[in-house]
C-alpha cells in the first residue's frame, strides 16, 4: 500500500481541517512526521487504520467510541484516505460522523469506499478494506506499522511463549492434529474390535459348506414334487366319498330336526293364544300401572330428600354455635392489634441500636489504632523532604559543570554532513564511471557499422534512396522481360495460316525467339531478393541505431548532470569546510570531538542518575503524602461514622411509642430479634384468623337459609303427589271390573311376562317356514344318495392314507424349507464375511498408518517443528540486515528451544544470549525481525512490501543510538523501500530529507506544517 493524501477534521486533537500530500513525503523514500507528546502525531495512523477498518487500538465500540474521538470543540469528525494498493489501483476511504443535539450523543459511524475508474470516483459495495489491502487489521498493524517494544519482547521471549506467539500469528494451529488422529483411532480401533466380534461368528461358513448344503436341497426338492402329486390324487378322491358322507349326515340330521318340530308344534298353538292375551291388557293398563309407578318412586325421593334436609340444617347449625366460640377466642386480642404492631417498630428501632453500638465500638478501635500510624508517616515525610534538597544541590553543581550541549551537537551534525558530502562525491564519481562505460559501448555499437555518431542518420538515409530506387528500377526491367516473355508463348504458338492473336495476320516472316529470356527472368528475381535483403538491413540497422542514438544523448546529458552535481559537491565542500569555525578542534582529526563528546556524555550520565535518583524520591514522597493523606481521611471518616451512628442511636430513641429502652436493656440484639418475630406471628395469625372466622360465619348462615327454604318446598312438592297416586289408582280399579280381573295381581302377573310381540310373532312364522324347507331338503337328500356306492370301510382307508400322506409332505416339505433357508443362510453370511475380511484388512491398515501419525503430532510436536521452521526462515530474513548493520561481526540463531541466540563473528563465533546485546545492537535485531516479520505477514497476505510506517518511541535512546537508528534507516531506504517514521525527536528531523511536524495549538487544535 502507498498512501496519496490523508485529511483529518474534528478527530481528538484535529479541531480545524488537516491535509498531508503523502507523494511529496514518499518521493524521497525516507520522510519523517514530528511532534512534541502530545502533539497527535500517532492520531495520523489511528485515522489511516480508522477510514480502513473502522477499528482503532484505544477504544472499543462498547467505550462510546464516536463520542470520545470526536474533538470536544467539533460538531462532526470528517477522515479521508487515498493510497494505491499492491496491483496499484488507486482508492478513497471515508469516515464521517456529527455530534446530536445532546453533546454526549453522535451519529451511527458512516464509512464509505470508492475507486478512481474512467476518471471518477466510483463507489465500492463494501468499506472492507481488507478486501482492497488484502490486509486484515492485525496484519495491517503489524505490517504498516512497527513498535520496537512488541518486538523486543518477541526477542526476548522464551522458547515456549515464542511458538504460541508463533502459532497466533501464522494460524499454526492448523496443524496441531493430535486430537483428531487420536479420535480418528479409537474409532478405527473400536470398529477392529466390532469386527473380530462379528467375524468369530463366521467360522463355520465356507465355500464346501454351501456346496454340500446345494446338493441336499435339490435332492429334497424331487422327493417333495413325488409326495405332493400323490396327495393331490388323493384328496380328489377322499373329496367325493366326504361328499357322499356329508349328504347322507345331513339327510340324518334333517329328519331328526322334522322330529322335533312336529313336537313342538302344540307349544306354538299355545304361543299365538297367550301372545294375543298379552297384547289386549298391555293396551288397557300398561300406561296407567307405569303412571302409578313413576309416582310411588318420586314419593320415596321426596320422602329422602326431606330427611337430608333435615339432618344438613342440624349440622349448619351446630357448625354455626362453633365458629361464634372460636370468633369469641380471638376478639379481645384483635382488638389490640395497634399496639402490638407498635411493639414491633419498637423492637426493629431497638435492634438498629444494638446494631449500631456494635459498629460504634469497632471504629471507634479502628481511630485509635490507626493514629500511631499516621505519625509514623508524617516523621517518614520530613525525611524524604530533607534528602531531595541535598540531591537538588548536588544537582545544580552537576549543570554548572555541564559542557556545551549546542556546541557538541553542532559539530556533530558538521561531521555527520561531512561524511554524507564525500559519500555523495564518491557515489558520483561511481555513477560517471559507469556512464563512460556504457557511452563508449554504444559508440561501439556505430563502429561496428562503420558509421559516425553525428552522420550516421544521413548516410543511412542516402542508402535507403539509393537502394529503394534501384529496386524501383530492376521492378521495371522485370515487367519488360516479363511482356517479352509472354509475347515469346505466342509466338511458339503461331503456325502458318492461322491468324496472329495480337495483329490479325496469317503470315509470319519472322517468328521471335525467347531462349535466353528466361535465364534473365532468373537473374533479376535474384538481384530483387538482393536488393530486397539489403533494404530491410539498412532498415533494421536505422531502427537500432535510433534507439541507441537516444540512449546515448540520455547518457550524454546523464553524464552532464553528474558532472554538474559534482561540481556542485565540490563547491559544498569547500563552503562545509569554511564553516568549521570551531577553536580547539580540527576539521580533519576528530579525536578531539570524540574526548569532548565522551566528557558530554559522561556529564549527562551523572546528570540522569541524579536526576533519576531525584525523581525516585518525589515518587517516594508523593507516595508517602498520598498515605497520609489516605490515613487522615480514613480517621476523618471513622469519626465522622462514630457520629452519625451516635446520632442514629438517639434518634431511634426518641421514635419509641410502646416500649422502654431500659425495660429490655439486658436483652441482646438476637433476643429483641426473636421478640420481634413472634409478635409479628402473632399479628399475622390474628389477622389470618379473623379474616377466615368472618367468611365461614357469613357462609354458614347463607347455608342455612338456603336448605330451610329447599326444605319447605319439597314438602309441599311431597303433598301434590299423595293427591296424583290417589286419583290413579282409583281409574285402575275401575278397570278390573269391566275386563274380568279379581285383583291388579292377575294384570300385574300378565303384564310382568313382558313378551316380545314381534319376536314371538316371527318366530311362529319361521317355525312355520322351517318345517316346509325341512320335507323338502329330506326329498332332495334320498335321490342324491341312491347310487353313489359309498361304504365305511372305503371312506375309512383312504382317509388314513391321505392322513399319512399329507403328514409325509409336511415333513418333506419342512426339510427342503430348513435346507433352502439354510443356503440363503450360509450364501449371505459368506458375502458378509468377505466384506467384513476386506474391512478388516482396510481398518487394520489404517490403524497402521495412525500410529504413524499418532507418533507424529504427538505433544504438539509437529507444530513446534512448524513454528522453528518458521523461526529458522525469520532468522535468515532477518540476518540479511542485520549482517549489514553489524558489520558481519553478529548473527542471529535459533537454538533446540526455539530460543534466540546470537553469534558472536568477533570472538571466534561463539554463541551466546540475546540478552548480552547492548542497547543499539537489541534495536538493529528487534528491528530487523520485525520487518523480517512484517515481509512474511504481508507474502501470506499478497500485500505490497514496499512500505513501512515506525511508530516508535526514540525520546528514549541516546545520541549513540539515534545514530544508530538512522542507519538503520538508511539501509532501509537503500534497500528501495519507503519508510515514515514517527517520533519527538528533532535530530532526527534535521537528518531527513522530508518531513512534516504537528503542532498541538491551544486555540486551533493540532495543525501539520510540511518542512
């Protein structure tokens, strides 16, 4: 990614509208933003990773991020982004939002994408940058961006932390497979076991087997189609003789069923004469005795229901005397529900005192324990007051005996360009070498032709011409000797007589002759393709020395500038060699400078170590005086609780309305608890009994109001039917007299018969129909079994021989069943045992090959083998720098533990921990594995690598490593990459050819300035 233009407006410090133009800082290749803390210099990256991503580092949505980002003196917060990703597409990321009119509340976040097509800004589906980057944000973060610290702590980590980092990083955890080829062989094993299991149950299948098992079945299968036609001839013949047995059965059966009807048949004339008494008395007191019934059976209910009746108005009242005793019970306590619900606010207010004095007395232990303590801390305070202005003076002696910082820097960064100035000439001198090099390499490329560097183009042109028109001219001598040709056919084609094709004349004198005309044809084709051949060369040699005729003016004006830029260097030499105005020093010995740098050192050495020691005791102090601080305001508030608690106690006292403090002083705060209780029980059961007394008493009396009325009605239901029984039995008496009865006992027992008219009446009907089918069928029976030679003993033997036949072909039929079960049996177990052998041999394999894996990725092996091969390829990358910037004197490695080693070139290549690098030489091997780190990251993600932004903290280095920093960067930048750095540090700025600095105004917010 290369960025093009970043503006910022109403992000944290950003009040007013910011715009940087990244293609002026990257066409230098090395560029700078600075600041002081502060300043939001780190903010111009948090915007880049904010338009992409809509992540940032300090916040989370949870944290009202649009709210905290927005600048307080913002009404909305506007970024946009443009850069060229790695196929070098050109884009435009956008994120807006406002503020609402409750300055806590903001919009939703808006982000937008777009891309420069057919010179316009065509919007994107998504805002996804990693769609365009090819980057998801961490990788985006550790790639774009590089802090020291991460890294340093990535070299210093032990092996174990290193291949987890490892493992997070390049999503090694892929291969940690052990889990799965684990489950993987239990289920192979579990299904080896499954197997043996099933195959044990095989044993006895084989091929011979079910070949033995086929020849018995197709035996038993003759037998059984012998036996089954005898059977079937059989059963023909015992089925005629049953039909004869059968008739002359029936014929039996049927004259002893005429028998018994023609006994039967008085009792059916005896059947029609009671049917026909039955129905005339059912007609005459059938509806009057039900009447009569149904009236007797209501008078017994009635006659019930008022004796319930009686006895539930007995048992009401009872209940009623009951209740009113137990309402009695209660009434006089109910009415002193008040005071007792008194006693018990009484009782809360006395258990809160009791709570209260409780906490009283441990604060009140507390204040005086914790006062020695606070004297303490006030003595230790004095102390650290009295060392800090013995250090402040010593301080003040060390600065007045402090070199001159401007002086040193001066002269350093004099050095420092004196050395850029000869590098620059030599690198010159270098450059003009080469081109005279290739100038004269391209004048060989004339020489070699021949031809001059200024006349080439003419005498090219010249025989260019010369060759074009002599071609035009052979051309022209090739049409003629062609017509001659021509005119030479028709005339070998003339004969005497016949008329010229051309003229008309049948007389030819002179016929021409054309021998030698084709010989010439040949030779002018071959001077054509000469000619032909010539041209395209003078051509082809024209286009080439054009090309290196351009060539060789660029290298002339190349040559030009060099020359001009050395001149140049010469003259900034001199001038830099003037401006050495420095006494004591000399321009071309610099031992001086470096005694007087290492006394400056020194100086300020001594000066941080004191003031460090300084700092330790304000630290002290200030910790010491937050203590005090802490202990006054905790005796402070304990004393401040006595009171309160004191106030409380006094004020519970006053609220008492029932009870007497001093009545139940000796109580403790357990007992007034359990007072308390059973009072409130005891409200609870009044309250809970007085209700349910209330609602029973209401209900009972309901009760017996209702059942004293039921009562009375049924009497008087109980009188109307006495009145109905008496008037019918008075018309059934009537009756008796006029159909000839004595008394109701002789209807009754008429009548109690209860026949069933329409049965009786069909079954006289039936009888009647039966006994005339029954002469018929015995008519039918005697002709059918005249002359049909049945007998006994016939019927008997073939019966019996059927019987031992059919039992003959059940068995037969049995054993060729059992056999054809038996081969289908034998047939499919045998086609599972095959399948389960080759099963077998399949999982058993694969149980081999398991183990093989199991071994492998046992422990996580495989993927710390993964993470150290991955550790060993960093480490090359890395080294390839770090050879540079060492000198080839330091070398990073990876030991057995996946822990960083370094060998040491100077001191015979032994190696030893990181640890023992210096200051400087821990930055060059943290920076080179970071960006060894950050290539990697960006080939997994097929992300350009040609661009590195280093936000880091170099306040923190001294002038040794700030020296050290920018060669890293020169490498860097030598190394065709563009690099941004971030930092406060100004000798930094006065090294880099472009940069910018933010400045954090007190009225306008942060504005950068381009430098």
């Amino acid at each position: 990614m290369l960025p093009l233009y970043l503006s910022i407006e109403g992000l944290y410090s950003y009040q007013d509208k910011q715009e940087i133009d990244f293609t002026k800082l990257t066409e230098a290749g090395l560029f700078g933003i600075f600041g002081n803390v502060g300043s939001g210099k780190s903010s111009i990256l948090e915007a880049i990773s904010f338009a992409l991503y809509g992540e940032t580092e300090r916040l989370n949505k949870q944290e009202k991020r649009t709210y905290n980002m927005l600048n307080l003196k913002s009404d909305a917060a506007r970024i946009v982004f443009e850069f060229l990703n790695f196929e070098n597409c050109k884009f435009r990321f956008v994120a807006q939002w406002k503020r609402r009119k409750k300055f806590e509340d903001t919009t939703t976040l808006e982000r937008y994408a777009y891309e420069w097509l057919e010179e316009e800004w065509k919007p994107l589906e998504s805002a996804d940058g990693a769609l365009v980057t090819h980057l998801t944000y961490p990788n985006f973060r550790r790639t774009i961006i590089i802090p020291q610290g991460q890294f340093k702590e990535f070299l210093e980590l032990k092996g174990k932390d290193r291949s987890e980092m490892m493992k997070d990083i390049f999503h090694l955890q892929r291969f940690d497979l052990g889990g799965k080829v684990s489950y993987l062989q239990r289920q192979n094993n579990s299904r080896l076991d499954n197997l043996k299991g099933v195959l044990s149950g095989f044993e006895t299948v084989s091929a011979e087997v079910i070949e033995s098992k086929k020849t018995e079945l197709e035996t038993a299968q003759v037998q059984l189609k012998t036996v089954r036609e005898e059977v079937l001839s059989l059963e023909d013949h015992c089925k005629k003789l049953n039909e004869s047995l059968s008739n002359r059965k029936e014929l039996s059966l049927k004259k002893g069923e005429l028998q018994l009807l023609q006994q039967q048949r008085p009792k059916v004339q005896q059947m029609e004469t009671d049917v026909q008494v039955y129905e005339r008395t059912q007609q005459v007191f059938r509806e009057l005795l039900n009447q009569a019934q149904t009236l007797n059976k209501d008078k017994e209910q009635l006659t019930h229901k008022i004796e319930q009746l009686t006895a539930k108005k007995q048992y009401t009242l009872e209940q009623l005397e009951q209740k009113e005793q137990e309402w009695n019970a209660i009434a006089d306590d109910y009415k002193q529900l008040g005071r007792f619900r008194a006693e018990i606010e009484d009782l809360k207010l006395l258990t809160l005192n009791r709570q209260s004095e409780q906490q009283r007395a441990v604060l009140f232990k507390r204040l005086e324990d914790g006062k020695p303590f606070l004297e303490q801390e006030l003595k230790n305070e004095q102390e650290i007051q009295a060392q800090i202005v013995e250090k402040e003076q010593l301080m003040d002696s060390l600065r007045e005996s402090k070199v001159d910082t401007m002086l040193l820097l001066a002269m350093e960064n004099w050095f420092q360009t004196q050395d850029n100035l000869l590098t620059q000439t030599a690198e010159g001198e270098k450059q003009l070498r080469v081109l005279e090099e290739e100038i004269v390499g391209i004048q060989q490329e004339f020489t070699t032709l021949s031809l001059n560097t200024d006349t080439w183009e003419t005498h090219l042109s010249a025989e260019e011409t010369r060759l074009q028109q002599e071609l035009n001219e052979l051309q022209q001598s090739i049409m003629q000797v062609q017509v001659q040709v021509k005119l030479s056919e028709f005339a070998e084609n003339l004969h005497e007589g016949d008329p010229c094709p051309l003229c008309g004349a049948t007389e030819h004198p002179h016929i021409r002759q054309g021998h030698d005309l084709v010989d010439k044809m040949q030779e002018l084709n071959n001077r054509k393709i000469q000619l032909q051949q010539e041209l395209e060369t003078v051509k082809r040699n024209f286009n080439q020395l054009n090309r290196s005729y351009a060539r060789l003016k660029d290298k002339y004006k190349q040559q030009e500038q060099w020359k001009a830029t050395l001149s140049e260097g010469e003259q900034k030499k001199q001038l830099h060699l003037e401006a050495f105005v420095w006494e004591g020093f000399s321009p071309s010995d610099r031992s001086a400078f470096l005694s007087y740098k290492e006394q400056s050192q020194n100086s300020e050495s001594k000066i941080r170590e004191n003031e460090m020691a300084i700092k330790t005791l304000r630290q002290q102090l200030l910790q010491n005086q937050g203590k005090v601080e802490k202990y006054k305001a905790t005796l402070a508030e304990f004393a401040q609780k006595i009171t309160v608690l004191d106030g409380l106690v006094q004020q519970n006292r006053g609220q008492l309305r029932t009870l007497r403090e001093e009545d139940l002083a000796e109580n403790n705060e357990e007992t007034l608890q359990q007072l308390k209780e059973q009072l409130e029980s005891k409200v609870l059961f009044l309250e809970e009994s007085y209700l349910r007394l209330s609602q029973t008493l209401q209900d009972l009396k309901t009760g017996f109001a209702a059942v004293n009325a039921e009562r009375a009605v049924a009497k008087e239901q109980f009188q109307q039917l006495y009145q109905q029984l008496n008037q019918c039995q008075s018309e059934i008496s009537n009756l008796l007299v006029e159909y000839g009865f004595n008394d109701i006992t002789e209807v009754q027992q008429v009548l109690r018969r209860n026949l069933d008219v329409a049965a009786i009446r069909k079954n006289i009907h039936e009888f009647h129909v039966q006994y005339e089918v029954l002469l018929s069928k015995i008519e039918e029976l005697d002709k059918r079994i005249a002359d049909d030679g049945f007998t006994e003993d016939i019927h008997r033997e073939k019966t019996e021989l059927l019987t031992l036949k059919r039992e003959e072909l059940e068995l037969q039929i049995r054993i060729t069943g059992g056999l054809e079960k038996e081969c289908v049996r034998l047939q499919s177990e045998f086609a599972q045992k095959e399948a389960l052998l080759e099963e077998y041999e399949k999982l058993n394999l694969r149980k081999s090959n398991l183990t093989t894996l199991e071994n492998l990725f046992r422990g996580a092996g495989f993927v710390n083998y993964v993470s150290s091969i991955h550790l060993r390829q960093l480490c090359a990358i890395a080294n390839q720098r770090f050879h540079r910037l060492t000198k080839n004197s330091l070398s990073l490695t990876v030991n057995e533990s996946n822990e960083f080693e370094v060998i040491d070139y100077l001191n015979n290549g032994y190696v030893r921990s990181v640890k023992t690098l210096s200051g400087g030489q821990s930055f060059q091997a943290s920076l080179c594995l970071a960006l060894a780190l950050a290539e990697n990251i960006q080939v997994l993600n097929k992300a350009d690598k040609n661009f590195f932004f280093i936000d880091e903290g170099f306040g923190t280095q001294d002038r040794e490593s700030i020296n050290t920093v920018f060669e890293t960067l020169q490498y860097l930048h030598k190394e065709n990459r563009i690099v941004g750095i971030i930092s406060h540090v100004d000798e930094l700025k006065e090294r880099i050819p472009k940069s910018i600095t933010v400045v954090n105004d007190m009225e306008k917010g942060s504005q950068i300035r381009f430098n």
